[in-house]
C-alpha cells in the first residue's frame, strides 16, 4: 500500500507574520488527516517559525531546494541538508521545475542535490515534467523517462524506494490548466514503468508518485481515483488554509 502524501509548495510567497497565520489556520482543519501525509514547503525565512507552529501535529515541513554539497563551506546563498534539518526540515524539493528554469538545474544537479538530501536524512520530492512545446511535439514520455533516469541515476533499490517523484507538466503550473485525470494517469504509469526498468518491480510498486499542476479541491479527488496517483504537489491552492485543507481532506 502507497499512503498518499499532498504537499503545499509555496514558492516564493508568504513573510513569516503570514506564513504562521496559515499553518495556525491549517493545523485544526487537517488534524483528523490521517489517510495521507501532509507536508508544507516554505520558503527558507519562515521554516523555523512554521516549524515551531506544527510540533507536534501530523504536518511535517520542507524545503523548496538544497545545496548539492553536504558539507559546510564558502558557498554564499546556498543552504545545506544539515540546516534544513536544522530549521525543522523533514523534506525536500528537489529539481522544481522553475529551479530548472530560472537556475539552469539540470539533471545531473538534481541527482547531486538528491544524494546530498538522502546524506542529510532529507525526505527528497523529486519533481519532472515536459514543457508545452515537448508535449505538443510528441515527446512527452522521452523527455520524463531521462529526467526520471537522470535524476535518479546510480541508487540502489533501496535508496530509491522512500524518493518521492513528483510529475508536474511544465504547462500545468500556474495555468488553471490542469492534466485531465487520464493524462496525468498516463504519464504516471509511464513513470511507473521507468522506474520499474531502473529498480525493479517490487521498488517501483512501492514508490510514490505525486501530481502537480493546478491541483485545486474541485479536481482532487478525480485525480486521486486513478491508479497510480499517490498525492499531489499543490502550489497555488496551497497559500489558502482552507482550499490546501479541502484537497488533503479529498477522501471526505
Ligand atoms: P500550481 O498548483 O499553482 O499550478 O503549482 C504547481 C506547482 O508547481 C507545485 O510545485
């Protein structure tokens, strides 16, 4: 049995005054969650706060990036898997793909980042998905199968096995444009296959596989229903305590 997991990415929104308003407001209306594992990802200025908030509640906390490197050094603005954990880190994003948009990430990045999370204890949500123009050129499945092999690249069954990877069709994001439940379904099930090509069924059975892209309470629960959606990656609909909290409540 795959337990679900739905995570609120904030990107880059909410000082910490709000940020803590939210998880305030957030806390009681998921309390009774216990069908999925919640997770927040704030940004890093409000982790500690957020984190103090949720001790002691079901929701755990994450990072929306990491430095590839799990030592302490001279890298200024980085942050490291250790300071994370630090701030009240469980999680970590890893390999957005706005990081691999605005910050040039690439696949060997995000394998490098993913190794440094797995190092620290990180919890890692690793993120793929095919731009407009990839899809509408019929490319879709190629470009996720070598993100999904990049990515992941050079683990053993074993390390892959608690990774979560999340499919977020670049074309979703932000756009109201959500995947139909049977393309998302699709492209999962592809995964599902590559993964399975990489590590071996019993792995790939085992992994979880989140979808992200305008995931909003009217569509949770179609999402949900198909087969090899194990949770979502909301971004939008996860800065409002009571929209976030209807998709993790989607069973009821
Ligand atoms: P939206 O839910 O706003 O489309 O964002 C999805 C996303 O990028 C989550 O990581």
């Amino acid at each position: 049995m795959r337990k679900p997991v739905i995570a609120g990415n904030w990107k880059m929104y909410k000082l910490v005054s709000e940020a803590v308003s939210l998880v305030l407001e957030l806390k009681p209306l998921v309390a009774n969650a216990n069908h999925c594992e919640v997770v927040v990802a704030p940004p890093y200025t409000s982790l500690r706060s957020v984190a103090d908030r949720l001790e002691g509640s079901g929701i755990k906390v994450a990072g929306q990036n990491l430095c590839e490197s799990a030592e302490f050094g001279a890298r200024t603005g980085e942050v490291n898997g250790a300071m994370l954990r630090d701030a009240g880190c469980e999680w970590v994003i890893i390999g957005h793909s706005e990081r691999r948009e605005f910050s040039s990430e690439n696949d060997a990045l995000v394998n490098a980042k993913l190794k440094a999370a797995m190092k620290t204890g990180l919890r890692p949500i690793v993120c793929v998905g095919e731009r407009l123009e990839e899809r509408e050129a019929g490319r879709a499945e190629e470009v996720v199968r070598s993100q999904v092999t990049g990515s992941l690249g050079s683990l053993t069954p074993d390390e892959a096995m608690p990774i979560v990877v999340a499919y977020e069709p670049v074309w979703a994001i932000g756009t109201g444009r959500t995947a139909t439940p049977e393309i998302a379904q699709s492209m999962h099930a592809s995964i599902r296959r590559f993964l399975m090509e990489q590590f071996g069924n019993k792995t790939a059975d085992l992994m979880r596989i989140l979808y992200g892209g305008s995931v909003k309470p009217d569509n949770i629960k179609a999402l949900m229903a198909q087969r090899d959606i194990d949770g979502a990656l909301v971004g939008g609909a996860s800065l409002d305590a009571r929209s976030f909290a209807q998709i993790v409540n989607y069973p009821g």
